[in-house]
C-alpha cells in the first residue's frame, strides 16, 4: 500500500489515473503514456513499468507533476 510518495507500484499508479479517467495513449518500451483531462486541460503521464517494483520518489513526484491532480490527493 502506497505511503505518501513510497512504494508506488505502476499498478497502483494506474489505478489512481484511471480514477481521474486518464487513458492508454500508446507504449514506448517499457514506458506507458496516458492522457487525461483534469481542470480543463489535458495532461500526459509517463509511468514506467518495471515489473512489480516500486517507483522511486523522484519518479513519482514527476508523475504527480505531470498529471496535474493535486499532491494532496495522492498522497492521502
């Protein structure tokens, strides 16, 4: 179960995007680009997947960047 910004597997990242209705937009390697609309402007996220690892903070702050949703609502 993810904490704040640790432990964030691409499934449960995928999870969170697909609650704000972001969508597969193609696949590059081992990179998953999702596009969404949030507040009124469309937003693309780039979520890699390696395996059942976690994401590394770093990563997942450009994630929560990227998608627009705000940080509280990730982390909550």
């Amino acid at each position: 179960m993810p904490r704040g910004i640790n432990n964030w597997s691409f499934q449960d990242v995928k999870r969170f995007i697909s609650d704000y209705n972001f969508r597969l937009s193609h696949v590059e390697g081992s990179h998953y680009f999702y596009v969404g609309t949030v507040n009124g402007k469309v937003h693309q996220i780039c979520v890699p997947f390696h395996s059942n690892k976690a994401i590394h903070p770093k990563t997942m702050k450009s994630i929560i960047n990227q998608s627009g949703v705000d940080i509280k609502k990730w982390i909550s």
